[in-house]
C-alpha cells in the first residue's frame, strides 16, 4: 500500500475531526473530498464512518470527568439519569431509522451531488432558525441537560435523523433542532456532543459489522490512521466550538455551506 494513500487516509482523518463537530458535515466533507483525491480506501463508506469514532473520542477526554460523574451517579443521583434518559430518548430515533434505512442511506444518499444540494439547503435552513431566535420566536426553556424535558430530548432526536442525509449535518440538526425546542445555545451545543457518543458507536459497529468480510488489514490500517487524526483535530475544536458559538450563533458557518455546495455543484456539473 502506498505512502500516497497514508497520507489520503491522515487528510481526511483531519478533515473528519475539524468538522464533525461544526455544522458544516463532517461525511459531506469526506465524500466530497474522497471524489476530490480518488481516495481508495475500505468499500462501503465504512472508512468515513468508522473514523468518527476518533472524534468521538475526544468527547470522552475532554468531559470524562462530567460523563464519569453521571455513570457513577445513575443509582442514587436523580440528575444523573434525568441526563441518561435525555440522551438515550434522543439516540433511539436515529438507532431506529438508521437500522432500516441503512441499505438505501449507502446506496443512494452518499453522493456528491447530495452532498452539494444538501449543503446549500442546510445552510439557508441555519439562517432562517437563526433569524426566527433573534426574533424571539423560540424562547429559551431549557439551560441545562438534566432540565430538559422528555418531549424536547426526544424531538431532537428526530431532528438528528435528517443528517442521514449527507451534507446535513449531524450536530447542525441536533443543535439547530435544539435551538428551535426552547434549548440555551451553549447546552445545545454541548448536548450534541454528548448524543454524538451513542450516536456514532451504533453507526460504526454497525458499519464495520456489515462490511466485515470485505474488510482487509490494509483497510484496517488505514482506518487507524484516519483514527488517530480525527481525535487529535476534534481535541482543538470542541472546546473552541462551545464559546464561539456563545458569541457569534452559526450564521458563519451557513455561509460556508453555502458557498461550499455551489462551488462543489458546479464543479460536479462541469466535468
């Protein structure tokens, strides 16, 4: 295996955690940047989906001691298992759909050209929910994980669901979802974080499950490597994430989307 395809598979472990969790789209960007370079890495898209993990990861480091908190605190701490229960609600809409749908997700969905329109779509429904908050159309209700109701955890979880497409953004519909339920931007975001966790074990174990007898040492390798990038790149970002969105909204972001999914439209059309 070549030190060409080494280096493909560090790239886009980078790309993965730089953005996977902004809401830009972290599979849109690997798929879109995959056709870029002629990436040859595992069949299926399991490489893409399997790297999150590395980000995922950086979750864990970074709030262990708040995760650990809650795990050792569910037999007797009611806050503990009222935040167990909102990211489990959440979880279950995106286990349940995606176990059905997985067959035409990756058959159909993982495409360029979904990943282009996706992206422009998604970035003018950002500018819509943020103009719809600074109007005062989505009071804030809920300030805290352990706070929120069932209905609210459960309703972001639906909203998840729409990142099955690529291009939409799995932290972009949770948090905007969150946002239009009443959530305080920062538990929004942070939130997302925590259902990322369940969210992409599934998505992964499934992933690899499925394609495990077209799965090659080489691809595993690669799939490694892809890891260990991702973690590193989401370690810088998360904790950047939480106070920029504090101070600035995601109104940046929809603009890079957009101006993303033209450029790629365009450049699909033209070859």
């Amino acid at each position: 295996m070549s030190a060409t395809l080494y280096g493909e598979a560090g790239l886009l472990g980078l790309l993965e955690g730089l953005t996977e969790f902004i809401p830009v789209s972290s599979t849109g960007h690997l798929i879109l940047l995959s056709r870029l370079i002629g990436f040859e890495g595992p069949p299926g898209f399991v490489f893409e989906v399997a790297i999150q993990l590395g980000a995922i990861l950086a979750v864990c480091v970074l709030y262990w001691r708040r995760l650990l908190g809650v795990l050792l605190g569910l037999p007797g701490d009611p806050a503990a298992r009222r935040f167990a229960l909102a990211v489990l609600l959440a979880f279950l809409p995106a286990a349940m759909i995606g176990a059905l749908a997985h067959g035409f997700i990756k058959a159909v969905l993982f495409s360029p050209y979904v990943v282009a329109v996706s992206l422009i779509v998604g970035g003018v429904a950002i500018l819509a929910i943020e103009h719809a908050i600074r109007q005062g159309w989505a009071p804030v209700r809920v300030i805290s994980v352990p706070a929120m109701p069932w209905r609210v955890a459960l309703g972001i979880g639906f909203c998840q669901c729409l990142a099955m497409v690529p291009g939409v953004s799995r932290s972009g519909a949770s948090i905007m979802g969150a946002l239009l339920l009443g959530v305080e931007r920062r538990t929004a975001t942070e939130f997302s974080f925590f259902l990322a966790i369940p969210t992409m074990l599934g998505a992964t174990v499934y992933d690899l499950y499925k394609n495990r007898h077209a799965l090659t040492p080489e691809g595993g390798a690669l799939i490694a490597l892809g890891f260990v990038a991702a973690f590193l790149a989401a370690l810088l970002v998360v904790r950047w994430l939480v106070g920029y969105v504090g101070r600035h909204g995601f109104s940046g972001f929809a603009y890079y989307r957009i101006a993303l999914g033209a450029v790629a439209l365009v450049a699909l059309l033209s070859a």
